[in-house]
C-alpha cells in the first residue's frame, strides 16, 4: 500500500474523513507482496447479536456470527470487536500499534484475542511479530483462510452467513 491508501485506511478508522462507501471504493484493489489483489473487502454495517457492527471485512462480520453461536451454545462467555489497542513502545516509524479483531471472553473467565487474515502483509507479520515481542502473555489466535474456510463449511446450514 502507498502512503494515500494508508493515509485513507487511518481516516476510515477513526471516521473522520472517509465514509465507508469511499472506503471500499480506494480499496477495490490492494498491492499485496507486488500482487495486486482485485475485490471488495465488503467493509461496512452487518446484523449480529451486537446490533449493526461497522466491520472492516464479510470475513469479520461471518466471524462474529459463528461467536454468536459459540456464545449461543456455551463454548465461549462473550466476545467483542476490537477491544484493545496495543501499543509498542519506543517504535517511532511503521507499526507501532495493534488491534486485534476480536477479543473472546473464555468460560473460565480467561480471554485471548483472535485475529482474521485471508492473507498475512508484511505490515500484519510485523505487527504479530510485535506484539510477541513487547506483549508477550496476551494470546492471540491467527485465523487464517484454511482455518476460515473449515469454519463456513461446518457451521453451513447451522448460521446464516454473509
């Protein structure tokens, strides 16, 4: 990503600048490890048991239906979109925070963060790889595409997905 597409993906994340239709429409192709990936990432409102959640992609908005049903089901206590915000300190240029996608409440009373990915950037390694580093006892759980994709064929005729 240039520095107007990052410039543009930090205004839609604090809703300052960007609405999420000019959102999607920057972002119908995206430069990743020098392949250009064209698509939508089909940011914007869904229905869950939150009420309508802006989500930054369908892969998120799937996820928190299957949370629902975990929770539904006593798998899990509770969950929520991005919770936290980590920071690492003495970073001063490129990554110098993170936001998990989701943070889940355990029934034991613990939690962890789970993270979507279809695919990992260098940006999304770099900040996995920092936040091992300068947070080493938060737990987070990568899903990538395999992991996903056995989640949607499961749960398949038992949640409605996007």
């Amino acid at each position: 990503m240039g520095i107007n597409e990052i410039r543009a993906l930090k205004a839609a994340k604090t809703g300052t600048k960007m609405t999420a239709a000019e959102f999607q429409k920057t972002f119908t192709k995206v430069k990743v490890g020098g392949n250009t990936m064209e698509g939508k990432f089909h940011s914007g409102k869904y229905e869950c048991s939150k009420g309508n959640v802006y989500f930054r992609s369908k892969w998120e908005a799937n996820y928190a239906l299957y949370l629902d049903w975990l929770v539904k089901n006593g798998k899990i206590k509770d969950w929520q979109y991005e919770a936290d915000i980590f920071f690492f300190e003495g970073i001063k240029m490129g990554t110098n925070s993170y936001r998990p996608d989701f943070k889940i409440f355990n029934l034991d009373g613990s939690f962890h963060y789970d993270e979507i990915k279809g695919y990992l950037d260098a940006k999304s390694k770099t900040r996995l790889k920092r936040m091992k580093k300068y947070h080493p006892n938060v737990k987070v759980i990568l899903i990538e595409r395999k992991a996903y994709d056995g989640i949607i064929r499961s749960m398949k005729g038992i949640i409605k997905f996007y």
